[in-house]
C-alpha cells in the first residue's frame, strides 16, 4: 500500500531540489560586490522596515484558531463516515447526528458569545443597514 | 529495518527526548511540545503493534485516532491556560504558577 | 528504495525531534516540530496507517502546530525577539531520560512479542469507519463531549475582558 504514498515522497524531492537549484542559481547569478547597507534590509514593500517581524499577536487569531481545530476535528470523523454511509445506511446517520448535535451547541456558543465576528465595530454615522452599528448616544 | 523492533526504539526515543523536554523546560509553550513528542511517540507504539500484531483488527489505528483527538482539545486548552498565565503574570515560566488566585 | 525512504524519514524525524528539546530559541523548536510531526507521518504511512497518516497531517501539522505557533507568539512582549528561555537541571534530567531510554528499549528487544503474520489491506478508512460507528460507538460519541468542553472552556479562557 505504501507504493501508492510514493508520488508524495517524489512530488517532496522535487520541491526540495527546486528550492535548492534556485538558491544555487542566485547564489551564482549575483553580483559578488556591492551587497550591504540598504540591501541587506529586510524588504518591506520598499517602506524603511519598522520594528521586528516577531510581534505579539491579537489574541483574536488565537480564538479563531482554536476554532478551526475544534472543527478540524470533527471533519476527521466525518471521513470513515463517509466511507461506509452507504453500507451502514440510517443508523450510521443517526449516529452522525448526535454527534454533530453535541458540537453545534458549542458553535452556537460562540456564536452568541461574538467569538466569530472578526471586528466588533461601531459607526458613529449610521445609515440604512449600518444603523445597527451606530454607537449608542451619538447623533446621526 | 520493517520490523516492530526498529519501530519501538524510533518510539523510546522520542518518548525521551520528550520527557527530557518537559523536565528541563521552563516555558509552558516549550513544555506542551515536548508533551506532544510524548504523545506521538506512544501513537507510534499503537500503530507499530497493530500492524505487527496481524493488522487483522485495526484496534490500534482507532485508540492512535483517539490519541490524535485528545491531544487538538489539550493543547487547545493548555494554551489559553498559557496565554492567560502570560496575561496575568506577564511570564510564561510555569514555576512561576504557584497561587491558587492569581 | 523504500528501505533507504524509511532510514530517511526515521532519521528527519528523531534528528528535529533532538532539535525540538535543544534548540534555545523557541520559535525554532516550533519549526523543527513541524518536521516531526510530517516524520511520525511518514512512518504512518509504512506501517499501513493511510487514513492515521492524513489524520496527522490534517490535525498535527494543520492545526496544533498552528495553535503552538500563535501560543508563542501571543506570548512574547511586542517587538522583542529574544525567544531564549531558562533550562534547568540539564544534567539530572538527561541522565534520568537516557536511563528510561536505555531500559525502554532493552525490553522492547529482548521481549518475545506476539506478532501475526499481517494482512494486507487495501486501505483502512472503510473498516475503520465501521469500527467507529459499532465498536467504538460510545468513545466516539464522548469525544465529540470532549471537544464541546474544550471548545468553550479554552474559548472562555481566551476571550479579551
């Protein structure tokens, strides 16, 4: 069986050997002098770089990713499931069921608890659908 | 080299770099990785038997599933644990984690 | 070929493992992690663990590793990139450690296991589905508790007040 994972380990060889023939085609292609100063810089979309690029996070991403795992979970069981649908029939469906039931409480949680709306924005000149997000007390 | 020995030492060693992993290391983040070389190195074992034990039931590939599962919801919530530490303590030493209120 | 594939693989696998334990920067422990995840993978895969295999890459390599990288991240003061943290009791611990290795693997050689000679199936997952929705009903329906659990407990610990 593991003959059929031998495209993966070619297809792995592959992209290592082009990153590798790429940094040796640069390394030969380059200019040898002039290299310092301003080129040694990170490249930051030509601005002049500031600060590190290992900052802190918002702690947001960290929600949305856990999230994500909690559901990536999930869709794993959902593949041997899949599979064998057909052979079991209702009951594997029922069982699918309850399982998902169990976990759409904790969608719905954090639903309700706004962990999913990204940015939790307010306006201070709402109209027609934005009214909602005008900030309570300010004038329109 | 398919045999269930090599499969074992692959295993014992990586159980113990992960152990050596979660004695020396003070950092939350740093012991949760080692608990994670931990825990791949007992799926191993599981996969090992089950393939070498017959492969007639796949009872092993089931718990090494299992493992897989437990592992997502523990270091998911070992990391808000960490993040919240960090928060409020400003350290993720976990020697540091002594009170019971913060 | 696949002998050379499985001296290769083992041999990424422990060497970043090694690199995980004793590199002093964190954020370097984190992406040599990532290269044993994709080992253990790999080793997956020979021992006949197609569907076990994807799991780790889907579940380790796609989400954990992501969540670990975001914890060390989050947890690091703005704009400093000193990720070096204290190790203590070196010594003691490796000692300790080595002794376990040693003795983890002289019984795992010169115990006589009890091995089959093996089948070789063709892929697992539809057996493995099977075993899931009969045998490994109530553990299944329980993980999906667990995972509510973990789901709103970390979300709750995680929210900004």
């Amino acid at each position: 069986m593991y003959t059929d994972f031998a495209p993966i380990l070619i297809f792995i060889f592959f992209a290592l050997l082009l990153i590798g023939a790429l940094f040796v085609l640069q390394n030969i292609i380059s200019p040898k002098q002039n290299k310092g100063g301003d080129k040694l810089n990170t490249y930051e979309c030509g601005e002049v770089p500031e600060g590190s690029a290992w900052v802190k996070f918002n702690i947001r991403f960290y929600v949305v990713a856990l999230i994500f795992i909690i559901f990536d979970v999930e869709i794993l069981f959902m593949f041997p499931w899949a599979v064998v649908f057909q052979k079991v029939g209702l009951l594997a469906l029922v069982e699918m069921l309850i399982f998902l039931l169990i976990l759409i409480v904790g969608y719905a949680y954090v639903w309700v608890k706004d962990d999913l709306s990204w940015v939790k924005m307010t306006v201070r000149y709402g109209r027609g659908r934005y009214a909602p997000l005008q900030k309570k007390g300010s004038d329109s | 080299m398919d045999n269930l020995h090599s499969y074992l030492i692959i295993s014992s060693i990586l159980f113990s770099l992960g152990l050596f992993g979660v004695m020396t290391r003070r950092n939350g983040v740093a012991v949760l990785m080692g608990i994670e070389l931990i825990l791949n190195a007992a799926n191993l074992n599981f996969v090992a038997f089950n393939r070498f034990g017959g492969m007639a039931e796949l009872d092993g590939q089931v718990f090494g599933i299992f493992i897989i599962v437990l592992a997502a919801a523990e270091a998911a919530v070992a990391l808000a644990i960490i993040i919240n530490l960090f928060k409020n303590h400003e350290t993720v030493n976990i020697d540091s984690a002594d009170q019971m209120k913060g | 070929m696949a002998e050379v594939a499985f001296i290769i693989i083992a041999a990424i696998t422990l060497a970043s493992a090694f690199f995980v334990v004793f590199s002093s920067n964190l954020m370097y422990s984190g992406v040599a992690l990532f290269f044993t995840l994709f080992g253990v993978a790999g080793l997956y895969v020979f021992l006949y663990a197609d569907f076990l295999a994807a799991t780790q890459i889907m579940v380790y390599v796609g989400g954990i590793m992501v969540l670990i990288l975001f914890g060390i991240m989050l947890t690091n003061k703005i704009a400093s990139t000193d990720l070096r943290q204290a190790n203590r009791g070196r010594f003691m611990a490796g000692l300790s450690a080595f002794i376990l290795f040693l003795l983890i693997s002289a019984i795992a050689v010169t115990t006589q296991w009890h091995t089959g000679s093996p089948q070789f199936l063709d892929t697992t997952v539809a057996k493995l589905g099977m075993m899931i929705l009969y045998q490994y009903l109530l553990p299944f329906e329980v993980a999906s508790i667990l995972l509510l659990a973990a789901l709103i407990g970390a979300a709750l610990l995680s929210r900004k007040k």
